[in-house]
C-alpha cells in the first residue's frame, strides 16, 4: 500500500513529493556563475535576448556536466578512507563538483554490529540495492539521503520545470547527457571504512567479479531509455609497499584507539597490532588487485603506490580524471602540520587601506620578533645559544652561525638532544613586502639528514600564487572611499563576496584558482610548513583544510586575525573530526594568540623611551 501523498507508475517504483522537492531544491541550488553577474541576464530594452549563462570561471567550470563514480578498493589500513574524503573537499572546493560520500559499512550489518572480522558470504546483493537506489538518487539529482523512489516521469517534470525556471541554459538541458559544460556535475565517492567486513560486499571491489557487477549495474544508468545521464566509473586502489608507510598508518591506528580507550596499556596495543596485521594478511589471500595482464584493459583506473611514489593510470581520459590523477599523486594520510600566519600590521592596514605593497610597522616587527621564536622553538625544536663575546666568524663550523659576538642565534639539535632532533622545516611567503618582512627574522639553519644530506631548514620560498586578492582600480583606498567613487562595487561584493570582482581587479574565486598549484604542492609535503601571507588567501587555505564551505571562506570575519598562528595538525584521522562550522573549527586545529604579548611589547618599548624600531637578530 503506497503512503499517503505518494503515489505508484507502471514502473513500480513509489513517486515521492519529498524526493521531487529535494531535486527542485538541489537543481535551483546549483551555482552555474557568479550571483553579482544575475541582473547582466536578464532581458532589457538594449540587449532583449540577453546571454541566460555566462561562460564558466575556473572555479565554477565542476566537471563538464557528467557524473563520476570514484570506487575505492584495496588492502584495509593503507587509508583508502582518508584519501577518499579529502579528494571530496578538493573537487567541491576547487572545481565546483557537486561530491558526496557513500560509506559501504553503513549499508553492512557485520560492519554495523562490530564485527571486524571478513564475514561469510550470505547474500552479495542483499545490501547493494539499497546502496545502487541511494546512489542513483544523487547522480539524478537530488541530495536527499534517501532511495530514490521518484519515478522517471516526475524526474522529467521536474527537470523541465527547472529549465524552464532558468530559461534554459542558452537553451540546453542541463541534465541532457550530451551538453556539456552547462553544470557542475556529480560525483559519487564510494569506500569503505571497514574493509574487513565488506569484503564480500559487491561494492567492496574486492574481485574482478564484483568490479564487473559494479560496472553492469552502473551502466543501466546511461543505458536506460528514460535516463538523460552518462556516468564514468574510475576505480582507485591504494597499496604501500613501504613498510615504513604501512607501520605508520598502523600506529595511527592504534593511537587513536589508545585516546579513544579501546586499548588501556602497551600489551594491549601489542596485541591489537599484531592482530591487525593477521586481518590485512587474511585480506590480501582473497583480495584480487587490478589486473594488467590485459583482462580489465577496459576499465578506468589509477593504481596509488606508496601515496604518489609511483601511479599507474589506465583510460584516464578527460579533464576531471586527469585532475585526480594530479591530486591523488600528492595527497597523503601521513602525519604533517601546516601553519598559517597573516603578516604583521602594515602601514596600510593603519589606514585601513586595500591591497598596495606597504611595509611593516613597529607594530609587525615586534609580531616578526615573536613570530620567529615560534617558528625557531615549537616548528622547527631548534636550540637557543649565545655566541662568546671572544667569538670569531672562522670559528664557526655553520656558515649561518656567523653572528656578532654575544648575539643570541639558534642552531640545530641532534638525535641525542633530550628534547629530540631538530624538524626539517619549510617556509612560504607571498612577494608583498609586508610577508616577506613578517617571515625576515626566521632562523634557517642548515641541518644534517639521517641520510647523509643537507636540508635548509625554514629556507624562505615566494609564491605570488598567494598575493594578496587584487583590489584592481580600488588599490590603495579605504572601505569609504571606495564607496564613493565606486558604489556598485561596494554593493554588489556585500550581495556576492565570493563572485564578484573588484573592478579591474580579483574576486574570491579568482583566489581559488590562482591557489590550487599551491594547494596540490602542499599536499604532497610531510615536513611542517608555515605560510605568511594575507587574510584573503588564508581564509580560502583554513576553509579547504578545515572542511568549510568555499561560500563561507570570504565571510570569515573572526578567523585569519593578524598576530595569530593557526596550527593545522593532519593525519589519516583528520577527517572524521571536520565540522564544516567556520565558527567552531576542528579539533585538530590548534590557535597560537600572540595579540596580548605584541601590545604589551610595543607598550613596553614605548616606556622605555625607544625611538624608531629596527629588528633584532636574524
């Protein structure tokens, strides 16, 4: 008996109001341009049969309108997981795709129950229905968590309707699956986050049976007469082959459930790894690994060794696959931290003037001050010495510690240190003067490698990837000036801060772009990193690695504050503490306020009778 306000057509399925309302509210949803750019569409006595859309930015151009369906397979504990949810971040953050994650455990009562063992097979297709409507739902169009029970006719009436609410697309569907580049697209990320029990899950990947299963059903989707879709299956296998890549991911494991009290004391957590280590064995007997001996030529495929070390890719055509090969070769599940640090206070922020090139004040040399005891004490562990007065520069082995006699300098601990060994450490700043001052006083010693060689630790390295946004023709005035001589500027970035540019000048999603060289670098980095650079570039940087909305990024007032360090810890548990709250940041976020200790600085110099200010040290 169908529920009330549903009703049933001829091809069984229940047609559900809820679910048509979710696919109006997910297609009027969809950003196909900047909402600064809405009243340019709209016909006028001038221009009567005005563009409908835009042509797409950099940022908004998603993936050409198709749907993805990314399979993720291989061993348990190589953080296949990890790996899955960050490339969702990336692809909704930079290319605009519409992403959602589909966690095969969630739909597997073994996994449901506790069960970490690899269960007997009962039924493969007992859960995997429900699992295909959930995902079909979403490539469809709606992003209603639910299966989907509209049927094809109320799809249909629904897509016409939006069409016909946007007039079209310069007068394409933008659901037909031949027109591309008209919206977003989607993609569907499936994995697994207890591959032990899914193991004989046909969605689990975990043969060449069930990849075949995998791609039959999904091709019914594109097959179908009623369907105006086209979807792309790309599987994704990670292996490591390093152990001291699988021993860390281990550990992680095992932390986490150290801090979380699954295991109490040293012997447990000896057992649980040895145990651990039984079930990946278990696993590997019954895992089939993509084949290349020719049997699956005709998949789409990338196979992830050792985290990027080396990648194997098969049928990666087009452009959203070949942006994924390029982010899944850097990214990682291993421990790092990046830093991110506006400069110091310069002589236009005073003014409160926008953009330009200004120094430091005294203000942002007493946070450059501080900021380089951070970086040289709790980044880099290094060690505080003062040169003898007697000193002499020929009688330093460091080229670095030739100081003036009695000069306060750092230099690098070995492994013997009680507080450790000093971390190899790296250092970017944007080319304004004001972060290149900010970073100045940062000590860079050169430090000595297990291996042998020589790394330049905080070595400084410009980027102008990320410059500050460019203001264009409002470039050195203040909020009121810029009022007057440009008022529709000011009120069309308060309506649309992400999409609208300064005239001549960037727009948030500019930044987007011009970052993602630098984003695809820093992923692929396992040393600390520290960024100096602007409240602009630092918001979209906090947004992507903390989860948030990119539409959120420009309305961050209470983040990015100068004399702040925000310490960004990253591992393969990371994940699962983002909140997506610009508010409330994850926990693995750490917040360095160092805005007291600069006041009491610059009060303190002030008493003292100091004149102008010239920094100290190096």
């Amino acid at each position: 008996v169908a529920c009330a306000g549903a009703m049933e057509d001829q091809s069984g399925y229940e047609v559900s109001p809820t679910a048509a309302d979710a696919m109006r509210r997910s297609i009027d949803s969809e950003a196909l341009y900047a909402k600064s750019q809405e009243d340019l569409l709209t016909a006028t006595s001038i221009n009567p049969t005005p563009t409908t859309v835009p042509p797409p930015i950099a940022a908004l151009a998603g993936n050409i309108g198709e749907r993805h369906v990314l399979i993720f397979v291989g061993l348990p504990l190589v953080g296949k997981r990890t790996i899955a949810l960050r490339l969702k971040r990336y692809l909704r953050f930079f290319h605009g795709a519409k992403c959602k994650a589909f966690d095969i455990a969630k739909f597997s009562p073994a996994a449901n129950g506790g069960n970490q063992t690899m269960t007997s097979p009962m039924d493969p297709n007992a859960h995997a229905l429900d699992f295909f409507d959930r995902l079909r739902n979403f490539l469809e169009g709606s992003d209603d968590d639910k299966p989907a029970q509209t049927s094809a006719m109320e799809v249909d009436n629904v897509m016409t309707a939006a069409a016909a609410r946007r007039a079209s697309v310069n007068g394409v569907d933008p659901v037909d699956r031949n027109a591309k580049n008209v919206d977003s697209g989607r993609v569907a990320i499936v994995f697994s986050s207890d591959a032990m029990s899914t193991f004989y899950e046909n969605w689990s990947g975990s043969s060449k049976e069930r990849r075949r299963w995998i791609l039959a059903r999904l091709a019914t989707l594109s097959d179908s007469s009623k369907s105006k879709i086209r979807v792309k299956t790309i599987f994704i296998e990670v292996t490591l082959t390093r152990p001291d890549l699988v021993d860390n991911i281990l550990e992680q494991k095992l932390d986490r459930d150290v801090r979380e009290g699954r295991l109490r004391n040293s012997r447990d957590r000896e057992t649980a790894a040895t145990e651990w280590k039984d079930r990946v064995n278990d696993y590997r007997k019954l895992y089939v690994t993509l084949q290349e001996d020719g049997s699956e030529d005709d998949l789409s495929y990338i196979k992830l060794i050792n985290y990027g070390e080396r990648v194997l890719t098969n049928r990666m055509r087009a452009y959203l696959p070949q942006r994924i090969v390029q982010f899944l070769t850097a990214t990682h599940p291993t421990k790092h931290t990046i830093y991110l640090c506006r400069h110091g206070q310069s002589e236009y922020n005073t003014t409160g003037r926008l953009g330009g090139n200004s120094p430091i004040t005294e203000r942002g040399w007493v946070f450059a001050e501080i900021l380089a005891r951070f970086a040289a004490e709790h980044v880099c562990n290094l060690k505080e010495v003062k040169t003898p007065q007697s000193t002499l520069c020929s009688d330093l082995d460091d080229p670095y510690l030739a100081a003036t006699p009695g000069e306060t300098i750092w230099s690098a601990r070995d492994a013997y240190d009680p507080k450790g060994a000093s971390v190899p450490s790296r250092l970017w700043t944007s080319s304004m003067l004001r972060t290149i001052q900010t970073a100045a006083l940062i000590p860079h010693p050169v430090l000595k490698l297990p291996d042998g060689g020589n790394w330049e630790s905080m070595s400084p390295r410009v980027y102008r990837n990320i410059d500050e946004i460019f203001a264009g023709d409002c470039e050195g005035m203040t909020p009121d000036e810029v009022a007057v001589a440009h008022p529709q500027a000011t009120t069309l970035r308060k309506m649309d801060k992400i999409g609208y540019r300064y005239p001549r000048g960037e727009s948030y999603f500019d930044l987007i772009s011009r970052i993602e060289p630098c984003i695809q670098e820093m992923e692929s980095y396992t040393e600390p990193l520290l960024i100096v650079s602007h409240q602009a570039i630092l918001r979209c940087i906090f947004a992507y690695l903390t989860g948030v909305d990119r539409e959120s990024a420009p309305g961050m007032e209470t983040q990015i504050q100068q004399n702040v360090v925000y310490q960004i810890d990253l591992d393969a548990s990371s994940e699962g503490k983002i909140t997506g709250d610009p508010n409330h940041p994850p926990a693995f976020v750490t917040v360095h306020d160092f805005r007291d200790e600069v006041e009491a600085r610059v009060t303190e110099r002030r008493a003292s009778g100091g004149g102008g200010y010239y920094p100290q040290g190096r």
